[in-house]
C-alpha cells in the first residue's frame, strides 16, 4: 500500500502530488485502469505486437 505522511508545515497540496507521482512510478492507476474491462488475449498479443513495432521505430530514430 502506497503511504505519503504530510511533514511539518508542508501544504497538502505538496502531499497529494508526491503521492500522484508515487502512483504514476508503481503504476498503480495503469493497473487499475486495464482491469476496467475484460481484454482477450489476442487483443494483448495485438497491442504487445504493435507497442514493440513502435518501440524499435523509436529506438532507430534516436540511433540517427
């Protein structure tokens, strides 16, 4: 489980977004949003597939 304390004099503000940004490093909300809905596992393959496509694109064009 994710903890953020409030320190002394610190503005919750200031909490809420060290506890935003812990949320995004764990991907935690990622998580939690793909579980939303039952996904097949040739749509994952697909998405897999297409992300690694996009990757090794990336990768080449950064190589430049």
């Amino acid at each position: 489980m994710i903890e953020v304390k409030v320190r002394n004099g610190e503005p919750v503000d200031r909490a809420l977004k060290r506890l935003k940004k812990k949320l995004k490093d764990e991907a935690v909300l990622d998580s939690v949003r793909q579980r939303r809905y039952f996904v097949p596992k040739s749509e994952k393959r697909k998405k897999a597939k297409q992300n690694a496509y996009y990757a090794q694109l990336m990768k080449e064009y950064n190589n430049k």
